[in-house]
C-alpha cells in the first residue's frame, strides 16, 4: 500500500481529485472522445499494465498525457513502497505545472492515494471539460497498474529481506525440492562445508550433503532423514578437513511441495566440551576409586576381630593407605588448582628470584623422595635474574619432573637444562619415555587431556598436570611446549 498522496496547488486553488469521471464514448466529434484517442488511452493502457517499475509506470503515464491533451509539459509524481518517484515530460522549465490554467489529477492505488499527474497550462487555448474528462480516464487507467506494482514491490521488499536474513544468518540453511536437488544453500551453508553455492544449487542433495551420524553410519541417500517426511533434529557430522570432524545439529522441516528446508547450526564445540565432559567423568571416576579401594580394604582389614596383626603388617598396611592418600590428595588439589588457574592473571606475585639455586633446590627435593632415580642439571654460565611467581615457577617445575620420573623407564635419568639467549630464560626438563606425537603436541596441554585409553594406559591421572604447566607459565608471560628429546624421550620446555 502507497502513503499519503501529494497534493499540488494549482492557480492558487488545492485540488483534490476525486472519483473518475465515466466516459461517454462517441465515434467521434461533439464531446466524446474520438477513435484515436480512445485508442491511445489503449494504448497508454496497455503500457502500463506492461510496466516493470514505478518509474517506468510514471514515464509511459507522463509521455501519454503529453501526447492526449497536447500538453507542453507534464510531471508525474508516485509515493512507491521504496522510494518516490518523479518524472517530467516535455519542457518543465519554459512551462511551469503550478502557473494558472494548470491541471492535476490524484493517483490512487487500490483506492488509497498514492501519487499524482500534472499537467502545464497551453498557451493556444485553455482545457476543456473534454480534455478533463481525458485526464480522469488516464488517472483511472493507472490505478491498477499502481496497485499491482505495489504488491509486486511488497514483495521484491520481502524478498530482499529474507535474503539478507539468510545471507547473514549464521547457521547453514539450504532447501531441497521434491526432486531432492538443492534449490538454494546460503553463504554460511558454503562456510561450514566448504561448497560454493554454484556448486551445490541443482545438484543432488546427497552428492552436496553427505552426514553421518555419531556412530558413522551414513544419513544421505535412502537414508537421509528428509525422505520421511517427517520433521526431526539430529546431530550429524561432516568430514570437513583431514581426521578433523565438524559437528552440525540439523532440523529438517518438510515443504508443502514435498521439498524440505534444512538448519544446520554448527555445534563442533559443544560437542567437543561434552566428550571432554563424559571423558573426565570416567576417567576421575576411575582415579578415586584407585585409592580408594585399598584404603577401604585395608580399613575393613584393620576393623576384624579374628585377625591380629604384627608391628610389621601394620605398618605396610599404614604405609599403603598413606601413599593412597596422599595420591587422592594430589588429585583433589589438581582439581582446585585447575580452577583458580582461570582466574591466574589476578593471582600472578612477580618477583626477582635466583633461578639457579631455585632449580637446583627443587631438584634435590625431588632426587631425595625419589633415590631410585638420577637427576642431571645443566645450567649456562651467566645466567640472568629471572621475575616470577615463584609459587607458581616451582610448581610448574615440579609437575614436569614428576611427568618426567612417571613416564620414563626406571632407573632412567632425568635431565634438566636451563639456558638463556639474552631475552629470555628456558628451563627443560628431558625424559627418556616413548615421546609425544607431534600430532598431540598442543593437544597434550589442553585441561583433562591424557594420550591413549584412561582404562588401559599404564599411568593414572586426570590430565590436569600439563594444563596446570602451561596456564601457570602463560600466567607469568611465559611459553610453554614440548619437543623431541636428543636421547629420545620428550623434552618440555618453559620461558
């Protein structure tokens, strides 16, 4: 529907067009109009009907009122849905439409105003009721072809926003016809697969989308789930990237023309923060009940009436319990320490520390609970003064010889280097273990990560230890990684 029409004063009087007046049509001469110019209002008619725009409407309405009342000049002016439109004819300069002798008619779409036709005064004669009984006839004519443009611009408008909703959208949509070829794939369909919309519109929808569920069992072809008929939501995956799976929570809705439209939002995140989820639940879940079963044994041993036990047993029987304990200890401290890592940076106490007796000092600790085993240092000469939490630095140490002592063959040594290259000092810790992939290299460091099956791998624990190494040293400004050791083994580093 147009706005409000634009009202033109004419010779110092506001006209306000009405209804159209009937025409009577005589085969010519007296007050009717003739064959020919009841011709050109076909004519007129008929082009307008054919108009694709507004403008092009305002521009066959301003040239055929030129030409039926032989007017110097005319103006058409059209309030459209979009924009408005104003268009002259003839010479609008030398010929003012406003000048006394003028005439206007209103525009209506669908019986609302919409517009209006003006045309200029002649300087032969004035206009006669005819003439104004022509300019009523071509002001009726034009009311369906405004009403029509109308409507088809509503529409264009609604098509242009649903496709700037689409374009912008960041969840992939596509349609499928009932010939199951894709009819449309917005930009962010192309995004999340890699496939151009040129490429995907008019093909098969089952050589473009190819899911699998979380089983990796295929849902195209006979079994995609738009076959059905049914609407349903399903989590699916794609094969986006070499060994790097994404995740897509797809909604099929059925189309009434046996067609479907397709939502897939990107959802590889959380489905990754929910198999981390369920991972560290078994493997937590198994890590307190390791110690947990011996310290109940043994309580359950120690309370029986039938049995007395010599100094001996009972102090293997303390000792177990005691190291059970304090390995659930360990566990419930990495798990608060992993926490108030997220908020680290608030945390950090920055001071100058002599970084060579601090390694050395940590070392010894560690060599004195452990005798077994063999811990080589290596410091460069001139080593600078180094600023850090010191807390945090001898955790950070601590945690990478304990990783060390627990993944290398016993008896194997330890070694631990510290260097600088004038910026910066790297302390490393060396095992003599299988290594790290370098597949896993980053992913080592990530919270509740542990290399193999938490069921089968001969090292317990939760993954916390690397996490806690690297957001402690990234907390002080520093890096943390891991490399291939020279004797081979890993080698962990930190800045």
């Amino acid at each position: 529907m147009f706005p409000t029409a634009v009202l033109v004063v004419v010779g110092g009087l506001l006209v306000v067009g009405g209804a159209a007046t009937r025409l009577l049509r005589k085969p010519h001469g007296g007050d009717g109009l003739a064959v020919d110019e009841i011709d050109r209002l076909r004519r007129a008619e008929l082009a307008l009907a054919s108009a694709a725009s507004t403008e092009a409407a305002a521009r066959e309405l301003s040239k055929h009122a030129m030409a039926l009342l032989d007017a110097p000049a005319a103006v058409v002016i059209i309030e459209s849905v979009d924009d408005n439109v104003r268009m002259e004819a003839g010479d609008t300069t030398g010929h003012s439409i406003y000048d006394p002798g003028s005439r206007m008619r209103l525009l209506s779409s669908d019986g609302e105003p919409c517009g209006s036709i003006a045309v200029a005064a002649r300087a032969d004669r004035p206009y006669t009721e005819r003439d104004e009984r022509i300019l009523d006839a071509l002001g009726e004519r034009v009311s369906s072809t405004l009403h029509r443009l109308a409507l088809f611009e509503a529409v264009q408008a609604e098509q242009r926003t649903l496709a700037d909703v689409l374009g912008s959208s960041s969840d992939g949509i596509f349609s499928v016809g009932s010939d199951r070829r894709v009819r449309s794939w917005n930009p962010a369909m192309a995004r999340l697969t890699g496939i151009a919309e040129v490429v995907a519109v008019g093909q098969p929808c089952c050589a473009v989308f190819r899911p699998r569920d979380e089983g990796g069992e295929a849902l195209f072809g006979v079994a995609c789930p738009a076959r059905t008929g049914d609407e349903v939501e399903v989590l699916v995956q794609l094969e986006v990237a070499a060994g790097q799976p994404m995740w897509l929570n797809c909604a099929f809705s059925k189309m009434s023309d046996g067609g479907c439209v397709v939502v897939a939002r990107d959802v590889t995140t959380r489905k990754q923060i929910d198999d981390e989820k369920a991972d560290f639940l078994a493997t937590v879940s198994h890590e307190l009940r390791t110690p947990l079963t011996p310290i109940k044994g043994f309580l359950q041993t120690l309370l029986r009436r039938d049995r007395e036990f010599d100094d001996d047993e009972r102090q293997h029987i303390y000792e177990v319990m005691l190291r059970e304990e304090q390995r659930l200890e360990r566990l419930v401290q990495q798990l608060l320490q992993a926490t108030s890592l997220d908020h680290a940076d608030a945390l950090v106490i920055a001071e100058a520390l002599d970084w060579e007796a601090a390694v050395r000092d940590q070392v010894d600790q560690v060599g004195r609970q452990d005798p077994t085993r063999e811990y080589t240092v290596l410091i460069a000469a001139d080593l600078p003064g180094v600023v850090a939490d010191e807390q945090l630095a001898m955790q950070v140490l601590a945690n990478l010889l304990s990783n060390a002592a627990k993944f290398s063959p016993e008896g194997a040594a330890v070694g631990v280097g510290v260097a600088h290259d004038g910026h910066r000092v790297v302390t490393t810790v060396a095992d003599h273990g299988t290594g790290v992939p370098s597949a896993d290299r980053e992913r080592i460091f990530d919270k509740f990560t542990r290399l193999g099956d938490h069921l089968t791998r001969p090292q317990q624990g939760v993954g916390l230890g690397l996490y806690i190494v690297r957001r402690s040293v990234e907390a002080m400004g520093g890096t943390a990684w891991v490399e291939d050791a020279p004797g081979g083994g890993a080698a962990f580093s930190f800045s």
